[in-house]
C-alpha cells in the first residue's frame, strides 16, 4: 500500500472510530478470566489494561492460529466498546468471534496489503482512548516495534494484543527473540471435551502464558470460550485440582 493511501485509509478509520465512540476500556486495571489457576499467576489478578500482550498459535497448522484468535477474541468480549483489529490476510470470520461473544457488530476491521502497515494502523488505533482494545495480526513483531506498541498503550490506557501467526520455520524462529510485550502466550487446539453420546463437544484449548512480567508462568488446559465469553476448566480437571488442594490442606493440618 502506497504512503498516501495508507493515510487517507487511516483517515476513514479515524473518522469511524470517532463515530462510534464508545465506552472504552472497563474500570480497573485488570482483566480477570474468572480462573483463580490463571488469574493468581498475573499482576492484579488479570490480563493488565493499557499494555501489549503477545499471543502464538502452537506450531503452523492453521487450527492452532484460530484458536489464538479466538482466545483473544475472547477476552476482548468481556470488555465494552468498540474493537479495532488490523490484519493483512482477510481471513477473520465473525460468526467464529460471534461464538465466543465478541459481537462482529463491535469490532473495526482494518485491512491494509501489508504488515508494516498492520503495526502502523495498531499504533494509530491505539491512541483512542474510546476503543476496547486493539488487535493485529502479523507474523514478525521487532523490539522497536514492540515497545511503541507497549507506550501507545500505557499512554490511552487500553489493551492491546498482537497475534503471531508463523508463515514459515524462519518466522517461528523469530519468536524466540524479545519483545516488549507485558505477556506472551501459546495457546494450542486440544482434542475436545468428551460427550456420553457421538458428537463434537466443547473445544478445548492448552493455554500456557510463557512470558509474565513480575508474575508467574503456567499451563492449563480449558474448555474454549463460549458464546458468553467464559473460559471454564474441564470437569475432570477441576475435580482432580479441587482434590489436590484437600490433599494439600489435609497435610498441613
């Protein structure tokens, strides 16, 4: 995309985000995911406002990067307002986001022909205070890149995320490398909940937070958001947690 189209397209985008306003980002400075094995592993008990967080879908396979979107998806429906999302591939479904309670009627979709512009528009975006959160999908993330992405959002307090999406092993290899990023995920598809009778249950995804700053990492296996946007632990494994903190509380005592 040419300089000057990438302006006037910036332009329109600003316009609209104006028009729609919004409520912008919910009170407080955290957003938790309701999971006291996830949210007693981050700062504030949650996904922090006004910071960048950086999401990878395990491996190449394409059902890997939908559910990175999808959780972030996720999140973003438990916020008000409207959401800004820049990608280059037009490939984002909205009855998925529709699925795990993002309404497709809130989210901004941003375009641009290439990924340098997708961070361009993420940046922009950013600065309206107004917006929910913004989203970009790119396959490369530098540091520079990285911590303007962090200050635009410290600056408008709102939350942003970038979802890395691996084109090739030489991208995968890039993730290995630093950024600014407050958080960084993996999530991966996982065979889904089983069913008494023939059937596809509810998906489940293998979450593991990889990177925190001044929190913990982890891993977690939960069932996938549902169309009121809760994430939830299988039965089974909640049983068998709830089972190991008596065990643990019965050898204390």
């Amino acid at each position: 995309m040419e300089r000057g189209a990438a302006t006037a397209s910036l332009a329109g985008l600003k316009a609209r985000i104006a028009r729609i306003g919004g409520s912008g980002k919910a009170r407080g400075t955290v957003l938790p995911f309701g999971i006291s094995e996830i949210d007693r592993r981050l700062p504030g008990g949650g996904v922090s406002f006004g910071a960048l967080h950086e999401i990878v879908g395990s491996g190449l396979g394409a059902m890997h990067g939908a559910a990175a979107a999808l959780f972030v998806a996720g999140v973003l429906a438990r916020t008000k307002g409207p959401v800004l999302w820049c990608l280059n591939t037009h490939d984002l479904f909205a009855p998925a986001l529709s699925s795990v309670g993002l309404h497709p009627d809130r989210v901004i979709y941003a375009e641009p022909d290439d990924e340098k512009t997708v961070l361009f528009c993420m940046e922009e975006g950013l600065r309206h205070a107004g917006l929910a959160g913004v989203v970009g999908e790119v396959s490369r993330l530098s540091m520079t890149a990285s911590r303007r992405l962090q200050l635009a959002a410290e600056a408008s307090g709102v939350i942003a995320f970038v979802i890395r999406h691996w084109r090739n092993a030489a991208a995968a290899d890039a993730f290995r490398q630093l950024t600014a990023a407050t958080t960084r995920w993996r999530i991966t598809a996982a065979p889904s909940s089983p069913l008494p009778v023939a059937g596809i249950g509810r998906p489940r995804w293998l979450v593991a937070l990889i990177r925190s700053r001044a929190g913990e990492c982890g891993e977690w296996e939960v069932e996938a958001c549902d169309a009121q946007d809760r994430l939830a632990l299988p039965a089974d494994l909640a049983d068998r947690s709830a089972q190991a903190e008596d065990g643990r509380r019965s050898a204390a005592a």
